[in-house]
DNA sequence: TATTGAAATGCAAATGTTTGCATAATTTTT
DNA sequence: AAAAATTATGCAAACATTTGCATTTCAATA
C-alpha cells in the first residue's frame, strides 16, 4: 500500500515496454541514449523505488551481511563492528547490526531475520546462554555460511576465530606472582560461557606454573553486570582469606570491584592488584585502571572473522570446510 | 542458488496442492488437521525457508524496525537502542542497527537498505555532517515514517525528539557559578551539529544570566575524539587566560579533558572544575568523575520516540503532522 | 533498390506465495 | 435417500521484475 510505483508506470508514461524500463534502470547497453535517459528521468520524477521482490525471486545476492553480538555496550564488540565495517564496505558489501544482549531467543529470532532478508553472510558472537544450535544449523543449512568470533560455540561444528584466553590467563597470573602476589582470585563470567570455563583453565594453569596453590575460596563467578560484580568483591572482602589480586573477566569486571574497594577506603592496586581481560580504551580514562589487561585485539579479530567469511562467499572456501583460528593475545602493562 | 525447496516441493511430496501447503503452513483453520500436520512436519523435514519475495510482492508488513545512530561506542545511544528494542519487541517487531559513524554517505547507504528492505519506520538520529536530506525525503515519500531524536535535523520538517539542551547549559553555568568559577570555558561539539549550537546558545545565555562575561578565548571546538579534545584542552592550559572550569560536550570529552590536567599534574575538579553532558555510567566507574553533568535521559527520548514511531505506523498519527518533544534535562550533581 | 547487419525494443515466461472463487468430499438435516 | 450445509482442497490470477528470444527499425552496404 505504500507506493504503488512500479516499472510498469514508467513505461505506460513514456509508452514504452515493461522491459525497455527495466533494461533503461539496469543501464543495459542495448537500450539506446535518449530512452535511457528519458526512463531515468521519469523514475525520479515519480520517486520510483525498486521492489526487492524479484531480488528474492531470482535469488540474486543482496549484498548485506549480518552481525550478531551479545552486547553493544562492550568497547570490544564495537570495535570489531567498526574494522567488518570498514572491511566489507570496500567489497560494497553493507553490514547491519544485531544484538542478543545475551538472550536466546533473541538471537532465534535475530537468526530468522538475517534468513528473511536473505543476508549474504553472517558473523556471530555468541548470546551467553546459547544452548541449542539449531537456528544456525538452519542458516547454514540454507547457504548462508556462518562464522562465529570471540565468543564461538564450544562442540558446534563451525568457522571459529577466538582469541588465546588460556595464554592470556597464565601471562597475567605470571604478572601478579612477579608482584609477589599469593591470593590471585578470579571474579569469573557465567558459567555457561565457553569463555568463562577458558578463563577458569587458564587461571589455574597459571597458578600451578608459578607454584601458587590454588583455593576455592578465591574463584567467584559474577553474571559481569556491574551489580553482581561488585556484590562479588564484596563478598571476597568479607571473607576470611582475602585476595590481595584480583583476575577479572574483563575490564569492566575489575572497574567494578575496584569500585567496591574505592567505598571501604582501600586504594586499589596497592593492598590488592588488578588485571583483567580486554585492554579498553576506557580503562585509559581512569586514574586507578587495571595494573595490567589482557589485550584481545578486537581490530584483529574482526579483520580474521571478516576476511574468512568473505572467501566462503566467493567459494574460495568451501562452507563446510569448517576453519578455527586463534588470535594471540599479549598481556599489556598499563 | 541457495535452497530450492519451496511450497512446490512440498505440495509434491505430500501430492496436495500448492494453497493447500500455503494455507497448512499459515494455520489456516481451513486445512484439516492431518493435513496441516502433514505439512509442518514434511516443512521442517525438507527445511523449508519461506521466501520473502511474495511478502514484498503483496505488500505485507514486515514487522522490522530500523535504527540509525551516528555511533555505537557512545553509551547514550546504545541506552536508546535498548530501549527502543525492549518497546518494539512487545509489539512483534524486530529492531536492526545500523551505525553511520558521522558520515553522511554511510547514512544514505543505510536509508537505502531501509527502502529495500521495507522497513515499517525507521527512528534516526542524525550525521554530524548531513547536509542533505533528499534520502530522507525519498524514504518518507515511500510510505516509511522517520522519527528523528536527539541529534535532530535544524530545519528539514519532520518528526522530532530532543532535549533541552539550552537549559541544561544555563543549569551547569549556575553550577559553576556557585562554586565561585570565573573563567568559564567551553569544549564545544564540531560547529555543523545542531547540537554544537545549542550548547554555545545556552552557554553564553547561562553566563549573561550570572553576569560572567564571555571570552572568545575560552571557547573552543572539537570534534569529539580524544585526540582533538585533548589538544583543545591542550591549548586552554597554555594560553594565558586560563579557565577555572570546563564545561564539556559530552562526558567524553571532559573525561578526555581531564586526562591533560592529570599528565601536567592538576588534580581534576579542584583549580579547575568540570562539568559535562550525558551523566553516563561510565563516569561512575572514575574515581574523579565531572562535578556534574546534564543528564539526558536516554531512555525517555527512547521511549518517546518508538511510541511516537508506532503511533504514525499504526495510522494514529498521520505521517506528515510532524510532531516535535522537548525531553527535561537534568543537571545531576556528583 | 534490395539486402544485410546492427541496434533498439517488445513479448512472454519464470520466479514463490497468497487468496478469492470454485469444486469436491463429507456430514448433517429433512 | 435426497437435499442442504459444512468442511476441505484445488485452480488460477495477481504481485514486480528480469531475461532469452523474437521482432521491429533504421542505417549502411552491395
């Protein structure tokens, strides 16, 4: 009901054929100069708007390609936004945005609408509690390849660029032990996050390296709002054995526990010494950031996760040649 | 070249008709249940996709939403799209994002994808360089309602949600004033953007109301990076009228601001003062956040918008009675 | 002038789905 | 058992555009 101009108005107008209007838009050669120039006219002139319709019907490549991302109030999700951006903008490709803050069936439904417009690819970080594949099975299943970044699927097979969380971990415990730190505790993620299971191992590999007993006493998990993080840290100054380092899941995760230090009077970063995951330019803002942040290289990422979807989109890459990457991370001392 | 299943292949599989699948597959109470039942299951069977050509062929709605923001890694408008998000989910829609970064073309290329996509409304807030609206134009003359908000067009009609920016600059001024600040400097917004203006007009009116008098000396421009905001504030602390109070764009910028004053050893907020726009979280992660800030209630100005979007697409208000709102500001003291 | 060749344009089929109308099958009523 | 009412299904047109093939138009050549 919306505007009911169409080709076939542009022809009656000019008592031309339905195709010579077509051929005309198209700039097709085989339509001589004056008519060619005659249609384009009249098609401004009547604000003419092409239907997708026959897009979709002749399953031509719309150009578009979707991204999914847990959250957009996290710098790093932005900043890979930003670099696939600029990566598909040069292959005239346009990129728009979705995010699942963490749900499910926000992402369910996210996934139906990239199927609906008939995205010619999609790249994906992982909603928190994703349990079942079978969206992106169907996605996949249609021929619009897939490849999932940062926070990919655990056993789902898939294209995968990740970062090295686990290396990551064991650098940044190795940090803390040089500062004569001995109670390293974690302020962890979810547990449902292949992230957070990571972080865990990492954790405790870099104990065991630097010969620091573990204790579980000194490993919380937090749902990484700001709220439950700091009941967290609460939790860990009240107890007993307090940490005199914190490990925080990312940046925010530590900007927040250090706030709950920052109410009971302690300086962060001398009693007790933070790290965390991320490297944000945010941190940088702050008098007190993080000691030292694990830098996961969102630029990097995004380019990786970018440049592979497209070789599956011009079939340099088969689809279901499933391909992983890990993107080195590098502990950076503030 | 994706799938080629469609109604047909099903029709044949089950030997029915092809709007005997249509009907089965739309609940149509006209197909009996062994039928229906049939077709579902052969559906998923076969992964049947439908395919959105006859939806843009018969003109149906699409249920979807657009957003355009000039940024995502600005808190404010990801606490638009949120809600904004939470509002049209309720009503079955769904909401893509799309991101200009300040560039007027990338905006065009987004208004297109809008119009092929057929997107029920879009909710927009501006480029900083937009010079011209003739996209907008054309979207609107389509039948596709626009909402602007926050940075909104100065003189294009249309559609408008915005806060008192004016005001909330008299109320900061005030501020300042009763902290006995004299050299009152403002770090502006880049001169093309509405809001650079307003903030200037409510500027200057705040410091005739107090009986400060201006200085063309304290009144710079940025364009809202960190870099060009810290050389402006660069400039402010070598030249010989020194301010005793920064009055900032956005939190950013005063946050950025503050970062001189830290490398040159002035502690923040005492010889200077700071003040800013936004009031946005993050500040609240800084152990010397602005004194205060104008808070601009993102959420309402998301919540306005949407219901006033929802209103024109639900023919409760005609597209073309442009409606304009001035959201409250609120200077919150830290 | 007739013939050839090229350039410009038109016809009609094809694409996937919906839907009003028609028909067929089944059940209910007389 | 026949007629009427109800239920289930099918036919075919409609939607906007593209495109292979056919046709027309015109200019250039023989």
């Amino acid at each position: 009901m919306k505007s009911e101009i169409n080709i076939k108005s542009i022809a009656e107008a000019l008592s031309v054929s339905i195709s010579t209007v077509s051929r005309a838009l198209q700039n097709n050669p085989k339509i001589g100069l004056k008519t060619r120039e005659l249609v384009l006219e009249k098609a401004k002139e009547l604000k003419y708007v092409p239907n997708p319709a026959s897009m979709f019907l002749k399953g031509k490549k719309m150009f578009v390609i979707g991204i999914i991302v847990p959250a957009l109030d996290e710098e790093f999700f932005t900043k890979v936004i930003n670099t696939v951006e600029d990566f598909f903008e040069k292959q005239g490709y346009q990129v728009f945005v979705f995010q699942t803050r963490n749900d499910m069936k926000r992402q369910d439904n996210a996934l139906e609408l990239m199927l609906k417009y008939r995205v010619d690819g999609l790249l994906v970080s992982l909603a928190g509690n994703t349990t079942d594949y079978s969206k992106f099975k169907k996605v996949e299943d249609f021929g619009i390849p897939v490849v999932f970044f940062d926070r990919v699927p655990r056993s789902y097979k898939s294209h995968k660029i990740k970062c090295d969380i686990q290396k990551g971990a064991v650098d940044a415990i190795g940090f803390l032990k040089d500062l004569n730190c001995k109670r390293i505790a974690l302020i962890n993620g979810p547990s449902n996050l292949d992230a957070s299971d990571e972080r865990l191992n990492g954790y405790l590999l870099g104990l065991q390296k630097n010969n620091i007993r573990s204790s579980q006493s000194l490993i919380k998990s937090c749902d990484l709002t700001k709220k439950s993080a700091m009941a967290v840290m609460e939790e860990f100054l009240s107890q007993e054995n307090v940490p005199d380092a914190i490990f925080g899941f990312n940046d925010y995760v530590a900007l927040y526990a250090m706030l709950v230090c920052k109410k009971r009077g302690i300086v962060p970063n001398q009693e007790i010494k933070f790290v965390s995951y991320g490297n944000l330019p945010i941190t940088s803002l702050m008098s007190n950031p993080p000691l030292a942040s694990v830098e996961q290289f969102p630029d990097k990422t995004g380019m990786e996760a970018a440049q592979l979807l497209l070789s599956i989109i011009d079939n340099k890459v088969e689809i279901d040649d499933y391909r992983e990457m890990i993107i080195e991370t590098k502990l950076v001392v503030h």
